[in-house]
C-alpha cells in the first residue's frame, strides 16, 4: 500500500507543476495576441520611417575657378604658416615647401601632395586646378598660426 500511496502523491506533484506551466503558457500567449493586436490595429498618422529620396547638395562654389573663389571671407590670410599655403599656386608651394614627398589623389576629387621630409612636420597641401585649396599640418615644429598645436579650444573660440 505504502508504495501505491507514494507513487500518486509523486503525479500529483509532478502534475500541479505541469498545470502551472501551462497556465503560464496560456496567459503568456493571451498577452502576447493582445499585444499584437494592439499593436499592429493601432491608427496614427505619424510614421516611424519617413522615407524621403532627397537629392545631395552640392556647393556651388566647386564650379568657379579657384581665382574666383573667396578663401577666407572677413578673415585675414596668414601671411606664414601651414595657412598661408591656401591660394598659392604650384610654382610658390614648391618654393616654400620643397618636392613633395608624394601626391595622393583625395576623395574630393583635388591632390595632397605630401610634405613628410622633416621627421617635426607633416604638412599636406590640396591641390586642384593648379593651386592650393585645402591644407594639413601637423608635428611640433609645424606653423599653423594663429593657433599653436595643443592650444586649448577656449582660447580659439574667444
């Protein structure tokens, strides 16, 4: 008798796990539904994705001629330095910086020449159409006036 007795105590352990467990599932799956329901039937007028198809601008000044092209408006050029660069033709950057190391072409469609022969500075120079539009320079004895490598944000945007 002992044995019978623990052998149905045991199914009805086992079994009011098992009746738990799918309460569980049950209520678990009526939430879920609502949830879906709720979800998906809900009416708004706002859009989470907005696709828009935009075309890219473009700056109109990449059509002018560099000769047109105003470097720094309301700004005074430096009249030495990595900044001084912007403007000058080929002739004049080679004159003040020497051969290029070497020439890569950009992304943005003009050259870098390369200035790396002094181990104190690495200046690049972008070239398009035969002058310079853009310039790079870094290293501790590079020129970059007005500023200073290292000079802290707060002092330049005084």
């Amino acid at each position: 008798m002992t044995h019978i007795s623990v052998a149905c105590h045991i199914q009805k352990k086992g079994g009011i796990y098992l009746r738990t467990i799918i309460r569980i599932l049950i209520f678990a799956a009526i939430f879920l539904f609502i949830g879906l329901y709720m979800g998906f039937n809900k009416e708004d007028t706002e859009e989470l994705v907005i696709e828009q198809k935009s075309a890219p601008k473009e700056d109109e000044t990449l059509d002018k001629d560099v000769d047109q092209q105003i470097i720094s408006e309301g700004i005074d050029q430096p009249a030495q330095g990595v900044g001084s660069l912007l403007g000058k033709d080929i002739d004049s950057l080679k004159a003040t910086l020497g051969e290029p190391s070497r020439v890569d072409l950009s992304a943005y469609g003009f050259h870098w020449w390369i200035f790396n022969n002094n181990l104190d500075q690495y200046i690049q120079a972008g070239v398009l159409n035969g002058k310079v539009v853009t310039a790079y320079g870094t290293g501790p004895s590079v020129n970059v006036q007005p500023f200073e490598i290292g000079q802290p944000i707060e002092e330049i945007f005084r």
